[in-house]
C-alpha cells in the first residue's frame, strides 16, 4: 500500500484534492506603476490539494513566468532578494 500523501504544514496525512476557482497569484514587491502591459498575476492552475487538519491549501505555478514577471515587474527590493535581474 503506498504512503498516504502529508501535508507540507503540520504532517498529517488528511490531505484531499480538489480545485480553486478563478485564481492568479501577485507577488508583494511590484512596482505600483509600471509602462508594462503585462498583467502582475502569474496563473495557478485548478488542481490543488488541502489539509483537513490544518486547513493549508497548496498548489504550484510555473516558476518561470513567475520569475518573468518579477523581473519585469518587481520593486528592487524583491529583485535583490531574490537575486532577480540583479546584475544587468
């Protein structure tokens, strides 16, 4: 029998799938004005999971357009700290 999947949170194994609805992630950090044309919100998918002990909901985005929007988007100090864009 395979190991019950835990949650990354507490360790529990009381985790369901599911979806969310209508979702994007913004990163903090952005710049409030920014000639882009660009939207900030990097799409998750629908497909998530969440723990039934706990209450943590969990998925992933693709890091690339993440990193993509910061570096376009992204307040200096976001970029420092996340060693985006920092040497050009």
């Amino acid at each position: 029998m395979p190991e019950a999947e835990k949650c990354p949170r507490c360790g529990e194994a009381l985790v369901v799938h599911g979806s969310i609805f209508n979702a994007g992630f913004r990163p903090k950090g952005l710049k409030f004005f920014s000639l882009s044309f660009q939207l900030p919100e990097v799409p998750v998918p629908s497909e998530a999971a969440a723990c039934a002990a706990c209450g943590l909901v969990w998925t992933e985005l693709n890091t690339a357009t993440l990193q993509k929007k910061i570096h376009h988007l992204g307040n200096e100090e976001v970029k420092r700290q996340l060693g985006i864009g920092v040497n050009e």
